[in-house]
C-alpha cells in the first residue's frame, strides 16, 4: 500500500570513439552519464517474499522515497576481426573491454533476515526493502569470442564485475 508521488526525469548523455589501427584491429572507448528512476517494484513491492518455516516469513516493505541512480561510465577496448583466415568465407571476431562506472544513490534490495520475533516485528522471518546505496563503484572486464563459417557459428564469453559499497 505504498502512496505518494514520484517522479524523476533526466536526459542520459553518450560519446564514444572508434580508431582502427588496421584493417582488422580497433580501439574503442566511450564516456556515457546514465540515469535510473527506481522502478515500480522497487517502490511499492508488498507481501511475502520469502516463507521460512510456520510462523516465519520475509516481508516485503515499500520504499515510495527511493532516490533515482545516476551513473558514469567509462569504457576501453578492443576489436579484432579477420575474414578469410582458417575456410573461405568465415569470420573471426574478438572484443574485449574494461569498464569502470561510478553510481550515485545505486538501488540495491536490502534482505534482512530474522531467525526469531524481534519487537516491532509480528514474528520471525524479517524484512526485505529497496534502499540507495549513496555511492558505489562496479568495474570489471568482457570478453567474447565468436567464429562463424558456412556450416557453423561458435561463440565465448566471459563477463567479470565487482561491485563496492563507497558509503560504509
């Protein structure tokens, strides 16, 4: 049961760049400033999230004043593709790219687990809200890998990414 107004509006900004060193290699980068509004799950969710037993569950709590995310993201890469190299015809490509974002008020769901009553609480179990994370940092790498010919397409990749809290 969640009231309230909220409403949050903002253009997002983009650059980037493509220099081909040669005819089959590329560097690529790019600056972008990305905004977020909560969406409305993360604003008004309610009920059970969880059963933990008779008696135990985690509920859900709105979170009608959750602030929008506001993000800038710096990217640097590679591009490598060659035709023609093991059949006639195929195609080899490869990407990889670093990635480095900072996050202003970043929505995270917070889960509060209770194993027994605590007061203000009906019973065990908890609570599970939305909340802004004030600042936080996510960098990390990508990689992918995909070779197609006439008869067949293979493809890898591989995504890592850490996340820090920069608040507490």
């Amino acid at each position: 049961s969640g009231s309230g107004n909220n409403r949050d509006d903002q253009v997002s900004f983009k650059i980037g760049g493509v220099f081909k060193v040669t005819e089959w290699l590329s560097v690529v980068a790019a600056y972008n400033e990305a905004f977020r509004a909560p969406n409305l799950s993360e604003l008004y969710t309610i009920g059970t999230h969880f059963s933990c037993g008779p008696g135990c569950e985690n509920i859900f709590v709105p979170n009608p004043g959750l602030k929008p995310e506001k993000a800038f993201n710096r990217e640097f890469g590679i591009r490598m593709q060659k035709q023609d190299l093991l059949l006639v015809g195929d195609n080899i490509r490869f990407r990889g790219t670093y990635f480095h974002n900072r996050v202003n008020n970043f929505i995270d769901l917070l889960v509060i687990f209770q194993p027994f009553p605590v007061f203000g609480n009906p019973g065990p179990g908890g609570v599970t809200t939305s909340g802004n994370v004030r600042k936080a940092r996510f960098e990390g790498f990508e990689v992918e890998f995909n070779y197609e010919a006439k008869y067949g397409y293979a493809g890898l990749s591989y995504v890592q990414t850490r996340g820090d809290n920069l608040t507490d």
